[in-house]
C-alpha cells in the first residue's frame, strides 16, 4: 500500500503568470488530477467509489514548493497512500 504513484502533466499557458511561471493556485489542482489518476489506476473508475457509497474527502494539503514550474514544463506529481481509515460517519 505504501508505493509511490506518479503521473506526469505538461504546464499549459493558462496556467502560468506573465512571466511564465505556474501560478501558485494552480499546484493543488495538479495534485488534484494526480490523486484522482491514482485512484483510476489502483481501483478502477471513479464512478465506482460512488456508487458504493465512498468518496474521497480531503482533511488538510501541505505543499513544498521546489523550484518553480514553467509553460510547457513536464511535471511529475507523486502521490503515497501510507495508511487506510474509516471516517467517522455522521
């Protein structure tokens, strides 16, 4: 459970700020695509965690920022599941 998943995405135009720079904002909707494509690799399609009544919540992000992303960029968005829990249900 504790392998590393990575998908890469190529930085389009929009994303970035005037001096070709990804915009800030935009790293949590990388992270977004990434973790959904490695819910679509290790299960299956996202419409199958729906329809059994599961979906993904998110409880707190933290980013590291490295080194800035620019257009046209590949960058690799690397995710880890290190541990399964029950939310609590209401």
């Amino acid at each position: 459970m504790n392998t590393a998943f990575t998908h890469r995405l190529r930085v389009r135009y929009s994303e970035c700020d005037q001096q070709g720079v990804v915009f800030n904002g935009h790293y949590l909707f990388f992270y977004d695509v990434a973790i959904t494509e490695l819910f679509r690799h290790r299960i299956g399609p996202w419409q199958r965690l729906l329809d059994r009544g599961v979906d993904l919540v998110v409880a707190e992000t933290r980013l590291r920022y490295r080194e800035p992303a620019r257009f046209d960029d590949e960058v690799d968005m690397t995710s880890r599941c290190r541990s399964r829990t029950s939310a609590p249900r209401a």
